[in-house]
C-alpha cells in the first residue's frame, strides 16, 4: 500500500452571530411604530349639536339657540344680558350688576333651567354656552368680573367675542 499523504483538515472556528444589537434595534422599531401608531390616530371632540328644535347655525356650526346666553359689557360697569337669539329671545333683554344679587343669580338660574333642558333631552352633558361681548367702552376690569362670575357660576363653555351686531348696539343705546 502506497503511504498517502494525510489529508489536514483545519481547524473550523464556532461561527456564532451576537444578536444582542437586533434585539436592541428590534425593540427600538416596535417602541417607535406604537407612539406613530398612536399619534397618527385622529383626535375628535365631543359636539353638542341638537337633534331638532331651535338651531343656530355659524361659522363653526350648528348650536341649539336654547342653549346660549349672552352678556353684553358696556361702560360704566352695565351689564345687559338675553337668552337664545336676539331677534328671537327666549327671555327679554334684561339690564345687570356685578355680584351676587345681580349677573351671578342670573347665571345660577339659566345653568340651571339650560341643565334640565338638556337632561330632559338626554344629554345631561350639555351646558350653558355663555357669549360674553365687550364692548369698546368696557373696561378691562368689567371683563376680569365677568370672568370671575363664569368661575364662580361653574360655567364651563363660553366665549369673547368683540364684534356687536346692530340689533346689541341698538340695545345697548336703550339701557
């Protein structure tokens, strides 16, 4: 028999891959795709918009008229408020003072008929929406009470708004 040469075989290396940076870029990309996930979902706000009935309709949408209330500032501290539309109020237009005898009882006393108007049409959630309107003669501080009457009265949704239709000039030339 022929001596053949010996086959050398090499020496094979453990051939092994470290994971630990996929984990970590694994986690990274599914922690990533939750917050996008999460933040590309729309948010809504909830709307109060009335079945049917009495329905003012705006820029910013429809609104059941029975719902607002709105208190004109003008100066020397006089306050002139009217429920729903002023072309047809719910209430006539009635002059106001600051403090509890005056603006503030008479916010209790419309959060309150508003609150069983809405509960009684099964939206318990729907409030008063209060349109607070100085005016150019007002002052700042007639603003800050009205502010403080909101607090106070625990009206939750109301606006300033700073333009006058005719009809609220005309009313408050008359008081």
């Amino acid at each position: 028999m022929q001596n053949l040469p010996k086959k050398v075989r090499s020496k094979k290396l453990n051939a092994r891959v470290d994971l630990t940076a996929m984990v970590s870029v694994s986690f990274l990309l599914i922690i990533f795709f939750m917050v996008v996930g999460e933040l590309s979902k729309p948010k809504g706000i909830d709307l109060a918009l009335p079945d049917n009935g009495d329905i003012s309709c705006g820029p910013i949408g429809c609104i059941d008229s029975n719902r607002i209330y709105t208190i004109l500032l003008d100066d020397d501290d006089k306050i002139v408020t009217y429920s729903g539309l002023l072309l047809s109020p719910l209430e006539n237009p009635k002059s106001s003072v600051y403090g509890e005898s005056g603006i503030r009882k008479q916010l209790f006393e419309r959060n309150k008929k508003i609150t069983e108007y809405s509960t009684a049409l099964g939206k318990p959630k729907n409030g008063t929406i209060v349109i607070i309107k100085p005016s150019k003669k007002s002052n700042f501080k007639n603003l800050v009470d009205i502010l403080d009457e909101m607090a106070i009265a625990k009206i939750e949704t109301y606006s300033i708004v700073n333009e006058y239709t005719p009809e609220e000039v005309k009313l408050l030339a008359l008081n």
